[in-house]
C-alpha cells in the first residue's frame, strides 16, 4: 500500500468511527436534507451564519464511510470561513475529486480533504464524497433538499 493510501485509509477511518460536529443543531440559521438515490445514503446538513460567516455547522447521515468521512471532514473545513469561500471551497473540492489529474491535490486551503481524491478512481463513490457538500450548497442557498443525481 502507498503512503497516500495508508493516509487515507487513517483519516477516512477516524472520520468515520468518530465524526466531527455529528448531532442535530438545535437552532440554526439553514439546513438542507441530501439523498443519494443510487446507494440510499441520506444527510442533513445544518448551519448557523451570521454576518456572512459560517459560525457553526453540524450533520447527521445515514449512509457508508466514505459519505460520513466526507461530512465530517467538511464541517471541519468550512466552520468560520464566510459563506463565498465555502463555496470556493465546495468547487474546489468538486473538481478534486471528479477531474483526472492532480486538480488541487496541492491546494493547501483543502488541508486533508485532499486524501479523498481517491475516490474518483470509483466513479459510484464519487456521490457518496460530495453528498455532504451539496447539502452544504443547498442550506446556504436555501434549498430545503438537494440530490446527487
């Protein structure tokens, strides 16, 4: 096994065991329900904003490792970036892991999210890794319920 995939196998691991920000936020700002209708996994994401900041940001989910690691490791990147550069983020993250190549595995502001790049080498992951991060894009434009499909 390779470096990188002994650092994904870690990290993906200890996001899925112990999530980070996993509960129902009791008051705040959005959220929005995602579903994967081609493996069943489902999320909420939830969202505190205030003066264009993300203050807080929690999930539940439903769903394999790979959907949960991807939750959580997103809670942790966005939480205090304003909501333009979530969305910055979102994009890069999408790009990272759906175009071939190294897109963005250099990207220092992707901190560990870069070990999911893994996942585009199995197209059907692909939608379990940004599930998360459309329910993301869906609280913070107001979408009650977005799809990977």
């Amino acid at each position: 096994m390779t470096d990188l995939q002994d650092l994904y196998q870690e990290i993906v691991m200890d996001h899925n065991w112990k999530p980070r920000n996993f509960h129902k936020m009791e008051t705040p700002t959005c959220s929005s329900h995602g579903f994967n209708p081609f493996c069943g996994d489902t999320i909420t994401v939830y969202a505190s904003i205030a003066e264009e900041i993300i203050t807080d940001v929690s999930f539940e989910a439903a769903g394999c490792s790979i959907s949960k690691a991807s939750a959580s490791m997103m809670t942790e990147a966005v939480k205090g970036l304003t909501i333009t550069d979530a969305k910055t983020v979102f994009s890069k993250f999408h790009e990272l892991v759906t175009q071939t190549g190294n897109a963005y595995e250099d990207d220092a502001s992707l901190g560990d999210l870069v070990v999911l790049a893994g996942v585009r080498a199995f197209p059907t992951r692909i939608k379990c890794a940004t599930l998360s991060w459309h329910a993301l894009k869906g609280a913070l434009e107001d979408e009650d319920t977005v799809s990977t499909e």
